[in-house]
C-alpha cells in the first residue's frame, strides 16, 4: 500500500509488528559467484541471520519504525541539520567518542574525504592502508575533488607496520623534492580485511610518529562499534589518537543513511562549512538520525552480549564433527566455517526450518558474521540445528 504524507504521519502501527527482512548490505563475497543473490526471506522474530552487520528494514516496515519512533522523542526535526534528533544524535556521540563536536554526514565517502581535507590543509600527502574504503572504494574522490595524493600502505593486510609508515615519511619529506606528510588515514575494522582490526599499541606507535612529523590523525571507524566486547576495548581509548573519526549510522545503527565526523569544534565548524560546499547539506536528518539514537543506546553493551554469544558458539562448533573453526587475528565480527561435504548436505535447508539464515557455502566455507540477531536463539538451539538434531 502507498501511504500519502498525511497518512504516514497518522499512522499507529506498532514496532513489535515489524517484518525483518535479510541484510540487504551483505558483503560482496556473498554476492559475487554467478550473480547470485543472498535470500531475502520473511524471517520469524526469532530467525537468525548469520551473514551482515545488521538487517535492514522494507519501506513500509521502515515507516512504521519511523512513526513509533516519532512517539517516543520530543522535538525530533531539524532544518538544514540543525536541531532535533540530529543534534542530539551528535553530541551523544561526542560523549561517547570523547571529541569536543560531531557533525552529521550524509554519507562515509564524504565525512571520509572532508577528514582528509581537513587535516592536510596545503600538505596535500596522505598515507592509507591499500586495503582501506578511503582507497578502494571512493573513486579517487580524495585525489580528485581535493588534490591530496593517497599513498597506498600495507597491500594484503590490514594495517601498515611501524617501519612502513615511517619509511614513507621519510621518503616524502626527505626526498630530493621534499613534501609534507598531512595526514595519515586509519580504517578499523577493516572490512577489506575480512574485519580486521588495528591493535591499540600499534595505533599510540604510529600516532607518536605522527605527532613527532606534525601529521594529523583520521580514523575510518565506519564499523568501530562492532569491536564492542573485545577485551580491553573502548571507543573514547581507541578514539583519543586520532584527531578526526568517522563512524557509520547504517552498517549497524539501523539508519537509512549517513554518518558522523568527530573531532574538535574549530575543525567541526570547518567541517560544516565543507559539506555544505559539497553539497551534502541535507534540508533534513531526521529520519536517519532518530533510528540511529534509538538502537545506539545501550549498543556496546548488547554487542558484547552478541561476542559472547558468538564464542559460545564457535566453541562448540570446534567440538561438533565436520565443521572447523577459523577466527580473523585481531578479528571484529568475522570468522570462518570449514564444512564437511557430509555436513554440507542440506546444511541451508536444515538451518532454514530452525530458523536461521546462512549466506553462500564456497568450496567448503562459510563466512559468518556475528549481529544482534545471534541473540535471538540460545546456543544450544543454533548447535542443535547445525548438527542435525
């Protein structure tokens, strides 16, 4: 049915009677064999999804989110990202990320590129990891729009070495032609990596470098709140090298769209005034910034919930025949499953009846992704359904 404005807005339709459906942003890797699709059941409120960050919601499905949610805040529009849920959203996420201001973006390409801007200024040199978002997947919108050359680091892993970044800091500025290094760019987790993630003690090494050279700091943490859970993890901890942070409101913060630059009001203040010259001053954010509220609150918390969850059952899955167990070194929410060809045999059909949606089995393996989903059934459901009985 299409709702006119006026009935969207009249509408009373509960959110206990939202309709999930499959992560509709699965990874490439479940995408690319034969052009073949990930399914995109009708799944029951205790189906689990064991591929995505998160599960995104049908359009009708969407506006009754929208409309509970628009019950539950006061004063939620803003104009021209001003105002209402937006900014309530960005200082929330000031506080959490322990940065003086935070400004909404309409996308991570933006906030990413306006970052790197920022903190080269007239140093129109930055060093990437090659295997980063900022370098594979924005069509050279750095080097175009804003002339810094993005030197590529670290090909085939997930973070550059201490000797690496500082041999590129000295080829650039001890040349025959000097030039200066503005800034060094750091994703984490690195999706590209299968969800790697940059230890803390290398982050302060190459941040002590950094800040020895003058370079500013930028840390692509699209997907940084999926570390929630692992020991010794804190976002404001892992924030505080960096001058700058971008974190996604879509992967896993149920929004629609955007994302958010953190750093310090002077910088912040900049970084308006740039996504304005790009053209990303949206009339409203509303929409994207109110579900994302709404699902930030208490997320660390329940994503450590959704780890431990997830090594419960990957323990037991090393102990059930036929599947073996590969975790990622440094890993966020990505591990691999061997599968026997006996276990293989009907594995997506016996999975589907409990309940639990799988991506593509290649050659034997399946990635899985942990999300909040793996809390809706206990583990001995999900071992009981991966063991046949």
């Amino acid at each position: 049915m299409t709702l006119t404005r006026r009935q969207f807005l009249g509408s009373t339709l509960p959110l206990g009677a939202l309709a999930l459906t499959a992560y509709a942003g699965a990874p490439a890797s479940l995408l690319a064999a034969d052009n073949a699709a990930v399914p995109t059941p009708a799944p029951a409120d205790n189906t689990v999804f064991l591929y995505g960050d998160s599960i995104l919601l049908e359009p009708q499905p969407y506006a009754d989110l929208l409309q509970s949610l628009l019950h539950k805040h006061d004063k939620v529009n803003d104009f021209y990202l001003k105002g209402g849920a937006v900014t309530e959203l960005e200082a929330k996420f000031s506080a959490l990320l322990g940065k003086e201001d935070t400004v909404l973006m309409p996308t991570g390409t933006l906030a990413n590129h306006i970052a790197l801007r920022l903190l080269c200024g007239e140093s129109r040199h930055a060093l990437v990891q090659q295997e980063s978002h900022v370098y594979r997947d924005e069509a050279d919108s750095v080097p175009t729009l804003s002339g810094i050359n993005l030197v590529p680091l670290a090909p085939g892993k997930a973070a550059p070495t201490l000797d690496e970044v500082k041999a590129a800091i000295d080829r650039a500025e001890n040349g025959p032609y000097p030039i200066k290094v503005g800034a060094i760019s750091l994703e984490s987790p690195v999706r590209r990596a299968d969800g790697a993630t940059v230890p803390m003690a290398l982050i302060n090494q190459i941040a002590g470098i950094a800040h020895a050279h003058g370079v500013g700091m930028h840390l692509d943490g699209a997907r940084l709140l999926l570390m929630s859970g692992i020991s010794g993890f804190d976002p404001k901890s892992y924030c505080a090298p960096f001058d700058t942070v971008y974190v996604s409101l879509y992967k896993y913060l149920n929004a629609p769209f955007g994302g958010v630059l953190s750093g310090t009001k002077a910088q912040m203040t900049k970084a308006r005034e740039l996504r304005h010259i790009f053209g990303g001053t949206l009339l409203h954010g509303w929409m994207a910034a109110l579900p994302a509220l709404d699902t930030l609150d208490g997320f660390v918390d329940r994503f450590a919930g959704v780890r431990q969850a997830a090594e419960r059952l990957l323990a037991r899955l090393e102990k059930t025949s036929g599947y073996k167990v590969h975790r990622i070194e440094n890993g966020s929410n990505i591990a691999y499953l061997d599968v026997s060809a006996k276990r293989a045999d009907g594995l997506g059909e016996r999975l589907k009846s409990a309940h639990i949606e799988m991506g593509h089995l290649r050659e034997g393996k399946l990635e899985l992704m942990f999300n909040e989903t793996w809390l809706r059934q206990s583990t001995d459901q999900l071992i009981a359904a991966f063991a046949g009985k």
